[in-house]
C-alpha cells in the first residue's frame, strides 16, 4: 500500500507545480499544498526503505537528517512563499540535496559490502 501513497503524493506534486505558474491561486495554497505534497513523497519513499536488503536500509541518521532537511524546506518555502520563482529554486535545491545524499548514501554502503565481501572470500590479504 506504501507505493500508492509514493505515487498519489507524485501526481499532488505535479499537479501542486502545474499551480505555481497560475496567479488565480493564493499563494500560500500553492505553497503548502507543494511542501504538503513533497515531504509526503519523501515519507513514502523511504518507508519503502524497510523492504530492501538488509544492507541497504538506511539507519535512524538518515531519517533523522532527511526530517530535519524536510522541516529547513518548509520553513524556507513559508519564508518564499510570495515568489514563485524562488520557491521553485528552494524546492529544486531540496530536491537535489537528497538526491546528493541518497547517493552519497548508497555509494558508502556498497563499498563496504564490497570490502565485506572480499574479506569473507579471503581476496585482498596479504600472505
């Protein structure tokens, strides 16, 4: 049932951006309806989290670190919210550092699985 959440909150985001370039809309609905719309996207994808490899579920840091990035994005969107422009670039901005994070993320556990791997195999001992 997670990824229906994961692709209901992707159709609100798109539907949340197509409202940013409308000026019929009040701002502030724009605004919250995106963050709203985001930070429930974020939610679900990293519940889906808990079905992966066991080397490959993230810890109580990430989650951690991704709330607190989550609660940065929605206070900056609050502070932004008469400027669609500059909204748009806080939430490209938040987006893009979790890619950056995800990544980092998933780079650092796959090196050490791999030197796991290889210590469990014997390869790279010195005789």
């Amino acid at each position: 049932m997670i990824h229906i959440g994961l692709i209901i909150a992707l159709i609100n985001i798109t539907i949340a951006l197509e409202f940013m370039r409308e000026p019929e809309v009040d701002t502030v609905a724009k605004n919250a309806f995106l963050v709203i719309s985001f930070l429930l996207f974020y939610l679900f994808l990293f519940l889906l989290g808990f079905y992966a490899k066991f080397g490959y579920r993230a810890g109580t840091k990430f989650f951690l670190v991704q709330a607190l990035m989550g609660l940065v994005f929605a206070a900056l969107m609050a502070a932004t919210y008469r400027n669609g422009y500059l909204s748009i670039a806080v939430t490209v901005i938040y987006v893009y550092s979790i890619l950056i994070m995800v990544v980092r993320r998933y780079r650092r556990v796959n090196a050490c699985l791999e030197e796991f791997f290889q210590d469990a195999e014997g390869e790279g001992k010195e005789p």
